[in-house]
C-alpha cells in the first residue's frame, strides 16, 4: 500500500544521493518532487507546501555541498512530514469511550461527509470495532433526506445486533440526534454513533445542517469521512467541513482500492487533524487503525 507515495519520496532522496547538485538539477528535482506527490494523489496546495520546505531544506543543503546531502534532504523531509502528522497526534476512541462511560454518560459520535464516501458504512463499522471492544452502542439515523439511508443504516444495526434510533424522513436530524442521546442516557449505552446525510440542495444548506446537529448534540467527537481515492476532491471537503462545522479526526475509505497515500497525508498536512481508521472493504471488520509512525516509516523506508 501507498507505494505510489512511497516512490516520490525516495525519488528526492536517491537524486540527491547519487550525484552533486546543481541548480538547475535543484528546480529540476523539486518541480519532479511536486508532480510525483500530485500523481499520488496529494492535494495541489499540499504538494505546494511540502516541496517549498523541501526546497528550503534543499537551498540549506546547497551550501554544504559535500556533505552528506541525501541525510539532510531525507531528515529535513521526515521533519516536516513528523511534525505534521505529531500535531495532528493520534486518538484512542474506545479509550475515550469507555473513560466517558465510568462518569455515566454515553460518547457521542458525529459523522460527517459528502454524499457516497462511506459514512453509513463507516458507522456499522465503527460500532462492529466498539462492540468487539465490550463497549455497548446505539446508532442514530441523522440522515432524514436520502430515499433508503434509514433502512440501510437499520439494516446493518439488524446484522450487528444494535438498536437504531430513527425518524421520519424530513425530520429535523437535530432532533433525530437529540433522542439518540436520549435513548443513550435512558439505557446507559456506553457510546451513541450518528449518521448523516451527504447531499443537500447545496453544501451550505449541508454545512449549515451539520453546524445546527453540532450545535443540538454536543457531540464528544466528530469524525469526517473521505473517499481516499479522491485527493484533491477530499482535502478540500475536509477544509469545507472544518472551516464550517469542525471535526476532530478523519477516517478514510476505500483504501483497500488502488491508494496511493497521498489522502492521509494531505488531510493531515491541510487540517491538522489526525486519520483514525482506515476503511478496508465493504465488511464489518474492514476497519483498521491508522498508525501515524507506520504510515511515515512506510513512505521514508
Ligand atoms: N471497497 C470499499 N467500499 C466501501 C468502503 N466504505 C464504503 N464503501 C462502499 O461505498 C458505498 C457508499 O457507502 P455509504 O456508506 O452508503 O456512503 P455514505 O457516505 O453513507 O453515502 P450517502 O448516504 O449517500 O451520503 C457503498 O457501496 C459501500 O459499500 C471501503 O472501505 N471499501
Ligand atoms: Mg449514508
């Protein structure tokens, strides 16, 4: 996995390695670098702002010509690439859960995204991963807009055994969450997951939707749901949500598709928000941590 990635940044520290650098080698290499994160799937502005601090780490190197080049590339590279990923720092759901539950109250997940990344199935497979750790749950059928979002999201509570807590379809998704914690409270349920719509007629009527549910619920966590294989089209939802509504961690799906890495590593870059989870597949169980030290180790092995 991420190989794509992986290939553009050995591609800057091998040039470097291999041979004295002149200038035109120097612009010749960035602009190579920049396209080669592009190709994998790395958000135009992302790409931009990672080959400007490889490039000053580049232009620090120059002076020291015969000294270890590649070393310096290569670390200045990890740095960047380090600090982002260790502001962005790394979160244990169930930890949180649990440590909410001993004072008597259930967690509250939002989910957040555009129309067909992945959020419904993401909640099953979040709840599935918080059963598997003994923590009880509830879902919330906060998407009242799309035909069949509430059937589907009851139909995987039915095959995981879980309640679901729903409405009407037109009604007020606030509320809908509202009773979710409700029914959470009622019955002592260690965590509450809520689902949401996707597409509304536009994405402020969406953003301004999202911002009432946040504002309505209170929710402990929110988690923005991306399609992996849409890099650009991604990092700028991420922004669009965080800008108008705030999230607090990402999960990306569909990386068990043809991912080139360059998602995680943007959404990080850009929001300063941690990955938690990637979605591997369409089953339940096809949800696997995101681990920030492997996914770096990966790409500078
Ligand atoms: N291969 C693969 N498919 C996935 C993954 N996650 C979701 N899908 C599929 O993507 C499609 C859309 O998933 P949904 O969960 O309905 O997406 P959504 O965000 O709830 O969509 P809306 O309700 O329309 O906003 C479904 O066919 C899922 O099975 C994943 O990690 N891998
Ligand atoms: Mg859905």
């Amino acid at each position: 996995m991420f190989d794509r990635l992986k290939q553009a940044f050995s591609a800057v520290t091998s040039a470097v390695r291999e041979k004295q650098l002149s200038d035109q080698d120097l612009d010749k290499l960035v602009f190579d670098f920049q396209i080669s994160l592009i190709e994998s799937d790395v958000a135009q502005s992302v790409a931009e702002a990672l080959t400007t601090e490889v490039q000053k780490s580049l232009a620090g190197a120059k002076v020291d010509r015969s000294a270890d080049a590649s070393e310096v590339v290569g670390e200045r590279l990890a740095v960047a690439l380090q600090t982002a990923f260790e502001k962005a720092g790394s979160v244990d759901l169930a930890a949180n859960v649990r440590e909410k539950s001993k004072a008597g109250e259930p967690y509250v997940i939002l989910f957040l995204g555009i129309n067909g990344t992945g959020k419904t199935t993401t909640v099953a497979k979040l709840a599935n991963f918080m059963k598997k750790n003994g923590l009880s749950v509830v879902c919330a059928a906060g998407d009242t807009h799309r035909p069949g979002a509430i059937e589907q999201l009851t139909e995987h509570a039915e095959r995981l055994s879980l309640k679901v807590v729903s409405q009407r379809y037109g009604a007020d998704p606030a509320a809908v969450g509202r009773d979710g914690v409700l029914y959470a409270k009622a019955h002592h349920m260690d965590c509450l997951l809520i689902d949401t719509a996707g597409r509304m007629q536009t994405n402020q009527n969406l953003m301004e939707e999202m911002a009432k549910i946040v504002r309505v619920v209170k929710p402990d966590f929110r988690i923005f749901v991306a399609d992996a294989l849409t890099g650009n089209d991604a990092v700028s939802q991420a922004e669009l949500f965080n800008q108008h509504v705030g999230f607090d961690g990402a999960i990306l799906t569909k990386a068990d598709a043809d991912v080139r890495g360059g998602a995680a590593l943007s959404i990080v870059y850009s929001t300063g928000k941690p990955v938690l989870f990637l979605g591997m597949g369409q089953g339940y169980d096809d949800l696997v941590p995101f681990d920030n030290k492997e996914f770096l180790e990966s790409l500078m092995s």
